[in-house]
C-alpha cells in the first residue's frame, strides 16, 4: 500500500465540492510524461490512479456527474484498431495507472463518463503545449516512422466531451479522430499544409512504444477529422 498523500485526501475534496457545488467535474490531470512515470512511479500512481478515485468517490458521494479523461496508452499497440471491446494491456507505467485510474473511476462512481483518446492536437496556448504546438515552435526533435497514433482535434473532442455528458452518457467511450496517422506523415501533412517545407527528423519508435494505437471512437462521437487545413 502507498499513502495518499494529504492533498488527495476525500475530506479535502469533498470540501470544495461542497462548497463549489458544480453540476459537473472534468478531471483532465495526468501525470502524461511516460519518461517522468517511469522515473517516478510512485508520483504517476498518485496522480493517474489514487487522485481519480478520491474524486469520483467525493462526486458520487454528493451525485455530481464526472467525467474522466484517459488514453489510449493503455492499449499495448498489437492488435489495432481497438474498440471498447479491446483488451487493455498496456506497455508503460503511465498507461498502467491510466488504466488502473479508468477502473478506479467507474468502481467509485458508476454514472461516471470516462472518455479514451488520443494525441490531442491544435492550438491551446497553455503551459504545457500540444504536438501540434510543439511542431510550429520547432520543439521536436524528431517524429517516427512507425508508430501510428488518431491525432484527434482538440475543439473536436471538447465539443464531444460536452454532447456526452449533457446527453447522460456512462462507462466508456472511445474520443478520437476516425483518420490515423504515424508522427511522421502528421506532422509532414500538418507542416507543409501551412507552407512549412522544414520537417523534423525522422526515426524510429525506441523500446516500449506501441506500434499501432489507433482506435475506432465510439457510435456516439462526430466524424471528426483532421485535415492539412486544420
């Protein structure tokens, strides 16, 4: 057992719904970086696993609606494309307590929403960036050639986000663009769709990263996809 740390603790939570009293929750925190997950294991437990499940108890207990979001890291990248019936057996600490946190979530709050997607993409201009972010700053220092990932929108998710929950949805769903791509044909398509004729470096995917993430999103999601345009 590991001790969940004070400021993870029910009471706390429970507080500030109490005293907010919202109609809904969005957990969107993660501990994301698979390289800080696997150097601290025990950080990447606390904020993907044990802090989702002391809120969705706090929300259950008050019956506020959360929904929680997860991703496709918890799939292991072998038998692509994956649906809601997948198997999810993932190859990194980060996508183990991702998966552990989505268990956690509907066992302490059933009426809870948990949303799989994947690479979320577009301009956001928060403190940690997207890909596509990071692209047009020059930020990444190569893009591989084989590891293939649903690039999904990041206005095209929230709006889906609002539609399910609004709508009452439960359980599981899969969030993502129906149009998969590896990093490197991305970022070319994405690149040179705004003039850019200068592409990261290419290579290949290190030990442990899954080959084929792409997933099938769910019936209720919209077509989104992402274009050279967008």
């Amino acid at each position: 057992m590991i001790p969940l740390p004070p400021q993870y603790r029910g009471p706390g939570v429970s507080a500030i719904l109490e005293e907010v009293r919202p109609s809904a929750v969005i957990n969107c925190a993660a501990l994301s970086s698979t390289a800080r997950c696997r150097s601290d294991p025990r950080a990447a437990l606390e904020a993907n696993a044990l802090w989702p499940s002391v809120l969705a108890r706090a929300c259950a207990a008050r019956g506020t609606r959360l929904v929680h979001v997860s991703t496709d890291l918890v799939y292991s990248g072998g038998n692509a494309p994956y649906t809601l019936q997948s198997p999810a057996v993932p190859l990194s600490i980060y996508g183990w307590t991702k998966l552990f946190g989505d268990m956690l979530v509907l066992r302490r709050s059933p009426g809870a929403l948990v949303l799989r997607t994947s690479v979320l993409v577009g301009a956001v201009g928060a403190a940690a960036p997207t890909f596509t972010e990071e692209l047009l700053a020059g930020l990444v220092p190569g893009v591989y050639v084989d590891a293939i990932r649903s690039f999904t929108p990041i206005d095209g998710f929230a709006e889906d986000l609002l539609e399910l929950s609004e709508g009452g949805a439960e359980g599981l769903r899969i969030v993502c663009s129906r149009q998969a791509y590896t990093r490197a044909a991305f970022a070319e398509m994405f690149l040179r769709g705004r003039g850019i004729e200068t592409l990261p470096p290419q290579t290949y995917r290190p030990a442990g990263t899954p080959a084929d993430l792409s997933m099938i999103p769910s019936e209720e999601v919209r077509a989104f996809r992402f274009g050279p345009g967008d």
